[in-house]
C-alpha cells in the first residue's frame, strides 16, 4: 500500500531541522524551510525525526519565538536541556493538512520530488530528482528512464504547469525559448 497522495492533508512534510538545545528549558534552535509554515505549527502535533537514526517522537509544538541567531522551538515533553540535546540534528515533520498553502508557484519538497515531467509535445523528460538554488531562480533537476539528467531553471517560461493533483510537471526546454 502506498503513502499519502501529493495533494493528501496527510502527507508528511519536512518544515525545519532543529539544529542545537538552547537555555534550561528545553528549546532547541530551529532553521525553518518555510517560516511561514512553522509559525502555524504552534499547538499543533508534529514527529521529530533524528538524522543519525530515524529514531521519532511525536509532540505536540508549544511554543516558538525569535531567538539570537535562529527561531526558538519548545515542545511538550521536551524540558530540559539533556532530553531538548537528544533531539539536536532531528527534523520536524508536520502533516500538509497542519500547514498553510505556500504562494504561487512555490510548493514543499515532497509534493514534487519524484513528480513526473513531460514537454509540450507529450514527451517523458524525467523525474524530478532535486532542485538547488541557482542565483535568485532555483534550477529543477529531471532524471530520465536511462538516467540522463536534464536541468531546467525553475522559470515561468520554462515550467509551465505543476498539476500536483494529476503529478505531473509540465515543461518547455530551453531550447524553443531561445
């Protein structure tokens, strides 16, 4: 049986990373992925999944502010600094149903990994494989059946569509833009 559909209210999404404990209760420093979807976490049931061994453990957020250099993320559960450092290097998985939608033409990391990409004419390019950024554009990263990748900046030009009820991409190679 598979997951959640891309468009399911249940499908797990990475929010943040927390990244080291802070003070004597239990905080921990928290680099978001989307500031705006951490802040709606606040009373909200979240898993912590640390990195080093996927161990998790599902919460409830109590409380997050701006801290020195980060946000400030408290949990219940957590309450001091010795069970706050057992979750250092653990990301924050909320479900999409917890979060609010993103603006236009941005979209959480697994909605579209994975999605399939197709041009114009119908043709199969890839897999979205990975994205980075590139300058102020992101630039997406297909993979295609015999492993060829194709890199495409992340334009409206280029991307024409993300129909992630249908998951598929649907884009215009560089090639017939110029």
């Amino acid at each position: 049986m598979s997951g959640p559909s891309r468009a399911s209210g249940d499908l797990p999404i990475a929010v943040g990373r927390l990244t080291r404990s802070h003070g004597v209760r239990g905080e921990l420093r928290l680099t978001p992925f989307f500031e705006e979807a951490v802040d709606a976490l606040v009373g909200k049931t979240v898993s912590l999944i640390r990195e080093s061994d996927n161990r998790s453990l599902t919460l409830t957020m109590i409380g997050l502010r701006p801290g020195p250099k980060s946000l400030l993320a408290a949990f219940d559960r957590i309450d001091s600094p010795e069970a706050a450092a057992d979750y250092v290097n653990s990301l924050i998985i909320a479900r999409k149903g917890d979060l609010p939608p993103l603006p236009e033409g941005r979209y959480y990391y697994e909605e579209i990994i994975g999605l399939p990409a197709y041009d114009e004419a119908g043709r199969f390019v890839g897999r979205l494989a990975d994205f980075f950024e590139a300058g102020e554009k992101d630039v997406w990263t297909f993979v295609d059946d015999a492993g060829v990748e194709t890199m495409t900046p992340c334009l409206p030009e280029t991307v024409l569509n993300v129909d992630l009820e249908a998951e598929r991409i649907l884009l215009r190679p560089m090639e017939v833009i110029e």
